[in-house]
C-alpha cells in the first residue's frame, strides 16, 4: 500500500491553483477578476497560476469583449475536474489515515 501522500498532484497542490479549481467547480465558468478576488491575488498572480493549469489542460480560457471592456473567462476542463476530485479523494485518505494514527496513540 502505497501512502496517501503520494496521490497529490503537484499542479493541483499548490494552494492557489486549488483554489482556482475550487472556484471553477462551483461554475461551469468564472471572469478572471471574479477569481481573483475570490482568492484576493494580483493580476499577475492569478495569470501566473492559470498558464500552468493551462499548460496542464486542467482549464481553458476564454477572451471576449463586452462593449470596449476586454474580458477573461476561465472555465474548468474535464480533466481539470477529474484532477480536483481525485485531489480532494488524496487529501481525504491522507486525513483518515492521519485521524487514524492519532487514535491510535
């Protein structure tokens, strides 16, 4: 048996990419100023972290203007959703086993 630990995803791990993926599974698609200052990130910050689930294929993005205002729309992929749920499936092994130890003593 291999331990919990070892089923994290280092691009889905890291606090802030969880955080957007978190985000991104309560709307089929979110604006990025939505995301950012539902983490309160930088501009910078936030884009950053979105070309690296990009990169991963675990989001897309959208551009689109609305009027003269450009707009940035983020949108989880399926594969992003499965990478979340398998995460959150780690973490939760990771606390039973954890929870268990701490029983145990």
């Amino acid at each position: 048996m291999t331990h919990p630990a070892g089923e994290l995803d280092d691009v889905v791990h890291q606090r802030v990419r969880l955080g957007i993926l978190a985000v991104l599974a309560e709307a089929r698609r979110a604006d990025f100023t939505f995301v950012r200052d539902s983490l309160g990130l930088t501009d910078g910050n936030l884009a950053r972290h979105l070309q690296v689930l990009e990169k991963a294929g675990y989001i897309a993005t959208e551009k689109a203007f609305e009027g003269r205002r450009p707009r940035t729309w983020v949108r989880a992929t399926r594969q992003g959703k499965d990478a979340l749920a398998q995460e959150i499936a780690a973490l939760r092994a990771l606390i039973a086993r954890a929870e268990s130890a701490q029983r145990a003593e």
